[in-house]
C-alpha cells in the first residue's frame, strides 16, 4: 500500500450539525492520508450511499479510502480496502473475497494478534487502544505505549496507533516508535478540523525528519 501517516475515522456523533463530506474534506485538506468510514449504526444501504460520496471525494483529492466492517460496500464502491476486527471475517477469507490488490488491515490488542496478521498478509494493523477512549463501545482496557514497543522490534508491516491520541499525548505515541497515528474524535470533533489535522501532519513530518 502506499505511504501514510496520518488516518482519520468518521465518527459522525461527533459532529452532529455538520454534514460528514464537509468535515472529511476538511481533515484531507489539512493533509489527512486515509479516510476510514465507519458506521456502527446506520442501515447497509445508508453506508452504501455514505461510501459511495466518500469513495468521490478521495478520489478527488486523491487520498486511501477504506471502509470498516462492511466488504460488500468497499467492493460495490470500489475502496482500496477494508478494516476488520478479531471477531470479523477472518484474514484469509476477506482476503479471498477482496483479492490480492485491496488494502485490508487489521484492529489487533495484543503481540500474538499482531503477529498473526502479519503471517496471513495484513497490509496494516491497528495497535490499540493506546489511552482511554469514549469513541468505541466494546473496546478493551488501554494497551499502552507498551504494546507499540513490542510491535516495533517485531512487527515488519506497517502499523496505525489509535485510541484517545489527542495532540497533548502524541508525543507520547511518537516516542514510543509510532509513525503512523490513527484517530476520531481528535479530527472530526474538532472546531478547526484543517488546523488540527495541519498540526498533526507537521508533528509527524517532524518526526520522520528526525
Ligand atoms: N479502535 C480502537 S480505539 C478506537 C477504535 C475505532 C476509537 C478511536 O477513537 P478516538 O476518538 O480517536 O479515541
Ligand atoms: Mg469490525
């Protein structure tokens, strides 16, 4: 897959008065790299349409289109991949049913979840959650900057931290060896999408310097 490091969710409860195709320009404008949607609520045909309005604007600026949970939408719009869960499909079969081009990466919580991704062709995983977070109802107890230690001196394929990552503790993330962050409420819920996204893009690109 192409290179990224900065990786925005919708989290539409976020921002309740606004219209999401205008937040998620927002975020890439301010150099946003992945756009994921994810809706945990909506009908299938209601993220169909969402997908299909999301799959345009990245197309438009040119920026990675995912799509969580859903495969059948990633692949009636034309995603570069999905985003699957340990209790979604498993690897090897969404991986049957994408094909070898798409994008799918992996939500992991542990070293062996990270380890396995990667020995069945995860294009990414997500290492998380890192802090506390409110975004995600099922989510288990915050894994640390411990766990982004391990799948550094271990794990060859990109990975994405996320989970309460706020512009007051990424340097923490950072530290820890992460290049790739990954966050919600931190973007969409934002007054100033752009601007918290710019402030993001040039503490990464800081980093990568270093
Ligand atoms: N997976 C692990 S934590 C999380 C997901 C989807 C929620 C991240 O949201 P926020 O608002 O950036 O903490
Ligand atoms: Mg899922």
């Amino acid at each position: 897959m192409r290179e990224f490091s900065l990786y925005a969710i919708t989290g539409e409860a976020f921002h309740p008065e606004r219209d999401l195709l205008e937040v998620m320009e927002e975020a890439i404008l301010g150099g946003v790299d992945i756009i994921q949607l994810r809706d945990k609520t909506s009908s299938k045909r209601d993220v169909l349409q969402k997908a299909k309005a999301l799959r345009e604007l990245t197309k438009k600026h040119d920026v990675m289109f995912i799509v969580n949970d859903h495969i059948d939408v990633a692949l009636a719009v034309d995603a570069d991949g999905i985003h699957i869960g340990q209790d979604d499909l498993p690897l090897a079969d969404a991986r049957k049913i994408m094909g070898q081009d798409k994008i799918i990466g992996i939500s992991t919580h542990q070293i062996e979840e990270a380890r396995e991704a990667e020995a069945g062709g995860a294009d990414y995983i997500g290492v998380g959650p890192i802090f506390h977070t409110n975004s995600k109802v099922d989510v288990v107890d915050p894994v640390t900057t411990n766990y982004i230690e391990q799948v550094v001196a271990e794990i060859k394929i990109p990975f994405v931290a996320i989970g309460g990552i706020k512009l007051h503790n990424v340097q923490q993330v950072i530290d820890a060896g992460a290049t790739r962050i990954c966050m919600i409420s931190e973007i969409v819920g934002a007054n100033d999408v752009k601007g918290v996204c710019e402030q993001f893009t040039s503490i990464l690109s800081e980093r990568v310097k270093r």
